[in-house]
C-alpha cells in the first residue's frame, strides 16, 4: 500500500500555502497575497505519532491564471483530488463563507473520501464562533486553525491521523488481479498488442465499455493468472492538440498511468524516440510506476538492426532509467508477449516487497560507511535510522540531522545501493531524508548512529 496523500484544497487566498508550510515545519510553498501563486501540486512527507503521509499543495480552485495556465491549474488540482485519500478543505473564517468557498464544497461532495473542513486565520478563540457559518458547506468535521499564531496544529494532524487508510496491523496481501496499462505515441502498435492478448492461447476476455478514444479497459486471464490491460490513446504533442476530444484523450491516457501496476512504454522499432515518448515516460516516473520498455514490430528488423543497438539507444536517450527492462516484441504475432508479461508480473511482485528494518539499517550504514556524506557546515551528516513505511512504490525513509545535507548525487548513490541490493532493483524507488524529533525513539531493529 502506497503512503496515503492528503490534499490540501480551498479558494485562492485562504492560506493553503501557509497550512502546508505549517503541517510540514517547513517553508516550501510560496506564500503571497496574490492570488494564483501556486500552480503545481507541492508533495512532502509529514509524520504525526509514527504515522507517515503525503501532504499535497493546490492551486487555488477557480483561479483564472494571469498567463492563461488556467486549464493546467485547474488539472493539476483534478489529479491531486483523485489520489486524495483525505481532504484537508482550507476557508477563511475573517471573510465568511464566498461563492467560490461554495462551488469548492460542491465539487468535493460527490467524493467518497474523508473531508476535514479547516477554518483558517483564527487566531484567537473569540473567532471561533463565526466558523458555524461555514457548516453549510456540507462536508466533514470543522477545524479552527491559525498558522501565524500556531493555534491547533496538534488538532488537525490528529484528525488526519484518524481518517487515514491503513491504520492498525498491516494484512497480508491478497493475489489480486494486475493492471498493465499500455501507452505510446500513435501507430506503434498499442491496440494490436491488446487484440493479440485477447486472442492468445488459454485466454479468457471480458470487454469494458469504452471507445477508440478514450481508455479500454480489456481483462483476461493467462496461464490461470488474472489481468487487466488497459489501452490508451495515442499521445501527440501538445501544440498539436487542438481540439477539446484529443485534449480529453491525453488526460485520460495520464488517469490510465495513474491506475497502472505496471506500464508498457511501447516503442516502435522503425521510429526514433520522440519529445511526447520523453513527456510521457516524464509522466509515468513523477507517479513512481514500475515500467518496461517494450519495442514493437521488432520482427521488421531482424537481421538488421541488432537488439544491443536498441539497448544502448534507450539507455543514452533515458538515462535516469537504467534500471527499466527492455523487451522486444511482434504485438501482431505475439511472440515474445508471455515473456513480458511474465516479466511485469515480477515487476508487480517487487513493487509490493517489504524489506525488514534490520536488513534496511544494515544496508543503508554499510553504504555509509563505505562513501560517508561531504561535510555540510563544518558538520558530517547522520543518518540514524532507515525504515521502510510503504510499498506501490517501495518508500525508504532516512531519519537524519539534517535532510538539506545530503546533496542529490549522494541521494542518487543511496537509490542506487538500495537498488543493488534489495529484492525491488527494477522499479522505481521513493527516498525521503526526514528530520528526526529530539524525543523520538528508534524502532526495533534499527540500530541508532
């Protein structure tokens, strides 16, 4: 289970920055008292009585975007809401409640997800009383809150806390059925490939509804095991999206990625890898998911063009993606598809591994051991203690000193160590440096430095 996400929601101008920074003891959001500041969701790591979470900043829902990024804003928002396992729904308690307060809780009241109403800038109790107002809105337990004068944050994490999924002992996971979504540009072969799955020996399909321009969804069964594949349109470049159709296409193609296991980046073996393959796979990296590199129609180049060539041309085109397996298929023929197939269900497998914190520690202090961290501020960094608190994707956090002391090559080395040596080498790897509380204890199994 991946690290729950709260998303922090609201109007412009009513402190979504501010709680942001505030809940994460950090400065990281942009604070001004213009509206439209923040455009991209904003991702931290948060812990509150040894619980971790994601906290997520939004822009400001009905923003008009003074460089016509509205449309982008208000996408980015959408994409936040969606993966929301909680809502953190910011007003302000000095102005009352607005239209736009009002069309915010109507977007969120079809969501079957916990929402904790905050009132914010209530900077002292006789405030308090006008938050009743904003009852009206609908939705979830109210809270008054003033992050300048630090009023309540122990309040609102642990009503966080308790709406969090997840919560007690951890069960063993079921064998459930696996999502592979394939993505491409046009004409490389992402349909064909999903017919052949269809049509393969012992396969069983069911058909979703859906249309040719829209995700399509296709479950079948293989060797007894169950699967979903899902089609994606074909992705073009932006500026060459013109009308509101492909537009909707290329969000539902990115939805599809983010309901992936597994994604099937699919290549075709006559073309040269484009700026949309470098934007997508951009995509399926910022949401950490498992991905092969799958070259199509390879039976055209047999004997031509030789499968290191390839290898070699996808590792200099993507370099960050050294460890993102490549398989060469013929979609129409289906060979090599069981292979791949195969192949994701490892990748499945490693994304769901839970290492022991003993094994972590032992890797992580051997690493630091070997290659100490430079000196930062006349000081040596410290890492005290690993522990790995989620899985989809594998999540590592380092409790340090001073997370700002590991430069990025050094965290790219700790990805790299861990990768080596740990049974998820071929997926994608979440790694948080976390500063650790004065008071706080180290779990069992993890030796203290």
């Amino acid at each position: 289970m991946a690290v729950p996400q709260v998303v922090v929601v609201g109007r412009p101008n009513v402190g979504k920055s501010s709680l942001f920074n505030w809940l994460a003891r950090r400065r990281l959001a942009i604070v001004d008292d213009h509206e439209g500041v923040t455009r991209d969701r904003l991702v931290t790591l948060v812990e509150h009585e040894e619980r971790f979470f994601e906290l997520v900043d939004t822009g400001g829902m009905g923003v008009v975007d003074v460089d016509d990024l509205t449309a982008d804003v208000r996408h980015q928002i959408d994409v936040a809401i969606q993966s929301a396992d909680v809502i953190v729904f910011v007003v302000d308690i000095r102005t009352g409640v607005m239209p736009l307060d009002e069309e915010v809780g109507e977007r969120l009241r079809s969501l079957d997800v916990p929402v904790i109403l905050v009132a914010n800038k209530a900077d002292n109790e006789t405030l308090d009383e006008r938050a009743d107002e904003f009852y009206k809105l609908g939705r979830g337990r109210l809270v008054c809150v003033s992050t300048q004068q630090n009023r309540n944050r122990d309040d609102l994490l642990e009503l966080i806390i308790d709406r969090l999924p997840g919560g007690g002992e951890e069960r063993p996971q079921a064998d459930p059925q696996m999502k592979v979504t394939i993505v491409g540009r046009r004409n490389v072969g992402k349909s064909t490939f999903v017919n052949t799955l269809a049509k393969a020996e012992r396969v069983i399909v069911s058909e979703v509804a859906g249309t040719t321009r829209d995700s399509v969804d296709v479950q079948f069964e293989l060797d007894g095991q169950r699967f979903m594949a899902i089609d994606t349109p074909g992705l073009r470049k932006r500026k060459s999206v013109r009308t509101d159709l492909e537009f909707y296409s290329t969000h539902r193609a990115q939805r599809s990625v983010r309901r992936a296991d597994v994604v099937l980046m699919f290549f075709d073996a006559n073309e040269s890898v484009s700026k949309v393959d470098k934007q997508l796979m951009g995509y399926v990296m910022e949401n950490y998911k498992p991905c092969v590199f799958v070259i199509n129609k390879w039976d055209q180049l047999v004997g031509k063009v030789t499968t290191d060539r390839w290898v070699r041309y996808l590792r200099h085109q993507f370099p960050t993606l050294v460890y993102a397996p490549i398989a060469f298929i013929t979609g129409q023929t289906g060979k090599n598809v069981k292979q791949l197939l195969n192949h994701s269900q490892m990748l499945y497998k490693q994304a769901r591994t839970r290492v022991s914190t003993g094994q972590l520690n032992r890797l992580v202090h051997a690493a630091i051991d070997q290659h100490p961290p430079p000196m930062y501020q006349n000081r040596r960094p410290k890492v005290y203690y690993a522990t790995q608190v989620s899985t989809e994707p594998p999540t590592v956090v380092l409790m340090c000193n001073e997370p700002k002391a590991f430069a990025n090559d050094y965290r790219r080395y700790l990805l790299g160590v861990l990768r080596d040596h740990l049974p998820f080498g071929e997926v994608p790897i979440k790694l948080y440096l976390h500063r650790r509380n004065r008071n706080e204890e180290t779990p069992e199994g993890a030796e203290s430095r």
